[in-house]
C-alpha cells in the first residue's frame, strides 16, 4: 500500500510531497497510441483473435491490450500493473474500471497453449497487413538475424550459447529493413545455431507475401550464419532476391585468385589509402544443388598490409558493387533490434515457462508495430526516427487529471506541458 505521509524536500523545507493527489496519471499520452490503434483497428483484431469465451472480469484480448499499453509506457514487470490498476489513463485508453492484477496477468499467460501462440504469431501479420491498408510499399527488404536474451534463474529451455558466452534464449526475428516493421520472431532455446529452423520460420512469412501481396518484390539479407542451401531453395521457390554473405574457405580464395593478382598489380605497393576490386564468378559448394553468383569485394583500408575479402551469394543481376552495398545496409537491423531489446522490454522475459515468455515476446512485438506504425505513418517527419524512449519523454509521459462533469469525462492535461502543439495536432488527425 502507498504510503500517504507528507515530506519535506531537503532544499525546501516549505515545499511538501505527498502521494494522495487523486486521480492523476504520468502516462496521459497513452491516449496517442491509443487513438492510433482505433484507427488501424488493432484493438479489434485482438478481440477478433481471442473472443470471450467465459463470464471473466479480464478476457485474454483485455490482458494482452493491457500487457502492450504498459510496455509501451515502460512498465515491463508484470507487478506494475498492481500500482497501476486505477490509474486513470489506463483505465480509460482499456476501457476497464480496474486494471488485472499481476496474478491475474499470469494466470491468463499461462494459460497459453501452441494453438492461441499460433494465433498471436499470425496476429502480427494481420496487423502488418492493417498498416499497408493506409501505404503498402513496393518491395520490402526481409533482414533475418538472431539475437540473444539473458535469463535469470531456473527457465525453461535457458541455455549456455558460447557465442554470446552467457546463459539465455536465442530467438529468430525477421524485421522490414526500410521500415523497422517486426514481421516474425521466435523464441528459441539458448544453444540453437543461427540458422537453426530458419525455412520452416520464414515460410508461412514469404508464403502471407505471395498470398496477400503479389505484386510486393521481396530481398532477403542475411550474414553467414544463414548461408544454408535450404534457404537458397526455399527463396527460389518464392521468387525472393537474397544477398547472404558466405565465411571464407580455400574454395572461395581459390576462385577470387585471379582478381587478387589483379589488386595487387593495380594497388601491391600503395598503401596511403584505401582501395577497393569488385568482382564475381559462379561458384557451387558441395552441398548446393546448383552454382550460384558470388559477388566479392577486395578491400584494403590505409596503412594495412593485407587486404580484406567479402563474398556475398547472390540471385541480383546488378554490379557487384552495388549487391555489397546492398548487403552491408543491412546494419540498420541490429538498431531495430536494440530498441525492440531495450525500449520494448524483450529482453525482459522472466516467467518460468517457455511457452509463457515466447508470448510475451509476441505482445511486445504487437506493441513495437503499433509504435512503428504510429512513428511511419502519423508523426511528423522528424519525428520518424525518434526511438521509443525519445517518444516517451516526448508524447507518453505527460501529467494528467481524470474530472467527470455531467455526461462528459474528461482527462485533463498538463498545462506547462512543451509538446502541446503537436499532441493537439495528432488528436486531430487521429479523429
């Protein structure tokens, strides 16, 4: 229980702290998002997916709506929602009286099975598919990666990866590189590969591509840990361009020879700056069921003695210069992920139960594409890039008063409040 006693700041002694202001809120900008998702009907397909089968005071649609509001206020423990369960800028953008408890939260997480996991996997393109209504692109750039997740404690299927060197989980997402949008991720056990599962999780994603938007040309990008034949196959049988970047082997230093021979006779002896010999050849590993196009790049920086290779399997017809430049955009991918890890919590996964934290790896995807969606599609433009953590501070975490008048309820805010101008510009477009 919050203590209601009065306190004496140490600089002031006249200026008095307590905690019994009523009903305030710190997180009145919900109601931004919030809008956002009434326009892009987020909150409806929730519903849709997961409808009220029992007389609950909390459905599963109401938990997994909650889970995502607090994510996106920074609230990442599920115990928040305990303090939070009357706030009044919760309570209005759910239209609940009350909040459900952390007990509550998790007895309905883990109530889970494989079935309502699928559900919530298919839910994030469905919600994709909602924000290409408003402005589908032409093509997308599907930039796979993994990344790790640290566990604490006794969690299922947490597993030393000596990669990372630390003990967690190892999941599997696949990011729009031009956008940021998350199209799929995949918890997975800690000591999996790389590219462990990678066909079966990215098919049902290429397969949604080619069944809802044909005409949308897809790329693949991936680094060496992908560099699988049956990933070549499945890309081909989609009709996907790829560009997946290939380890060194004696194989491929012995088919690049002659375009090392020509760096050296060109640029042996210069070694004030940086120079750079572009080129291809066919190449077939043994495991392939045909040559490829391998493009290389040949690169020696300033002062170095020895240049650097660079092999990208292919299907782009274009210069080799430009599939490297390609590949190396690809970058972008590892901010996306930070601000997924980081500003969305999913690094954050600390119930006991694999299946229950591969869910909330699922909510907080939702609640990263509503953001996305929200920072692509509405925000003025220099507010496109801004992480979540700038939005906060910006849009989210503004004061506010919940007063009830007659007919009307109203959520009165801040006054002294620096962003008003443009928070009043949003709530206009959103209406």
């Amino acid at each position: 229980m919050t203590s209601l006693t009065d306190y004496a700041v140490n600089f002031n002694k006249n200026l008095k702290v307590s905690f019994n202001g009523g009903d305030l809120s710190s997180d009145a900008g919900l109601l931004i998002p919030r809008s956002f998702d009434e326009t892009l009907g987020l909150s409806r397909l929730i519903e849709g997916c997961f409808p009220q089968t029992a007389k609950r005071c909390h459905s599963t649609a109401d938990v997994i709506r909650q889970l995502m509001y607090t994510t996106i206020a920074g609230y990442h423990a599920d115990d928040a929602s305990d303090h939070l369960r009357l706030d009044p800028a919760f309570t209005q953008i759910l239209g609940k009286k009350a909040l459900a408890s952390q007990p509550t939260i998790s007895r309905c997480l883990n109530h889970f099975d494989i079935r309502m996991l699928e559900t919530l996997d298919h839910l994030l393109l469905d919600f994709v598919e909602k924000a290409y209504v408003m402005n589908q692109p032409e093509y997308v750039v599907l930039d796979v990666d993994s990344t790790h997740i640290d566990t604490h404690g006794h969690q299922e299927n947490s597993a030393y990866n000596y990669h990372y060197g630390t003990t967690g989980y190892h999941p599997l997402m696949v990011f729009d590189g031009l956008t940021g949008d998350l199209l799929k991720a995949e918890l997975r056990k800690g000591s999996v590969y790389t590219s462990n599962n990678v066909v079966a999780f990215l098919e049902p994603v290429l397969q949604w591509y080619r069944t809802k938007f044909p005409d949308i040309q897809l790329i693949l990008r991936g680094d060496s840990g992908f560099a699988t034949p049956e990933l070549y196959e499945l890309l081909d049988d989609f009709d996907v361009y790829y560009v997946i970047r290939l380890k060194l082997n004696a194989k491929l230093s012995a088919c690049s020879r002659a375009a090392d021979d020509e760096f050296y006779a060109n640029y042996g002896t210069d070694y004030s700056k940086s120079h750079s010999l572009y080129h291809d050849f066919n190449y077939q590993a043994g495991s392939w069921d045909k040559s490829r196009r391998v493009v290389c790049r040949i690169e020696r920086h300033a002062d170095e003695l020895c240049p650097r290779h660079t092999f990208i399997v292919t299907n782009l017809t274009a210069h080799p210069q430009e599939v490297i430049g390609v590949y190396h955009k690809r970058g972008q991918m590892e901010n996306f992920i930070k601000e997924a890890k980081l500003d969305f919590g999913m690094d954050t996964l600390s119930h006991s139960s694999f299946l229950t934290n591969a869910v909330k790896l699922l909510i907080r995807g939702l609640a990263y594409n509503l953001i996305n969606f929200m920072k692509r599609l509405v925000l003025p433009k220099i507010y496109r890039k801004c992480r979540l953590l700038t939005l906060r501070v910006i849009l989210i975490k503004v004061a506010g008063r919940l007063v009830r008048s007659g007919r009307s309820t109203w959520l009165k805010l801040s006054s002294s409040f620096p962003y008003l101008e443009l928070f009043h510009n949003l709530l206009v477009k959103l209406e």
